[in-house]
C-alpha cells in the first residue's frame, strides 16, 4: 500500500495556489469592469459585478432546480437489481 498514487490536488500547496490564482483572477477581473467600456443593452447591465452576480444566481438555479427534477427522476434504491431477482425466483426474459 505504500504505492498509492499521489494526485495534484493531493497537496494542500497545490491546492493554496489554484485558490490562489482564482482569486488574482477574480480580482483582475474586477478591476477590468471599472476600465473596459461595455456596450449594454439594458441599464442594469451597467451595474458593477452585474454579469458575476448574473453568473451566480444562474448556477444556484441550477443547482435548486437539479434538487426539484431528482424528486421526479428517482428511482427505488433495487430498481435495476428487481429483474435479477425476479430471474432468480422463476421468471424468463423475453427477447421478442
């Protein structure tokens, strides 16, 4: 056991520098919306952080709205394991 595979992330140092350079990034980016001159369509377009909070708001969505469809979605926790057990018990498979 003492060849277990070691990944990037496995380090905490590689870990503090992604965290690292997304916060550069998110910063610099933040510092470009007061220079770069957009081309809105709408005014609240030129609110600042207008397009971060957009983003935001579209993934928590997402999010609530993948929880809503799992409550359509799911299935019984022996859904795909029922057909075993009715072969088991007698049943046949019909390919036809």
């Amino acid at each position: 056991m003492a060849d277990k595979k070691r990944y990037l992330f496995d380090k905490p140092k590689n870990v503090k520098i992604l965290l690292y350079s997304l916060y550069v990034s998110c910063a610099i980016l933040i510092l470009l919306d007061f220079i770069v001159h957009r081309h809105v369509s709408h005014p609240w377009e030129q609110l600042l952080g207008f397009y971060s909070i957009y983003g935001f708001i579209g993934c928590v969505s997402i999010v609530f709205g993948s929880k809503w469809l799992r409550i359509l979605v799911k299935r019984d926790e022996d859904y795909y394991d029922r057909d075993e057990l009715s072969e088991e018990a007698g049943g046949q498979h019909v390919d036809e």
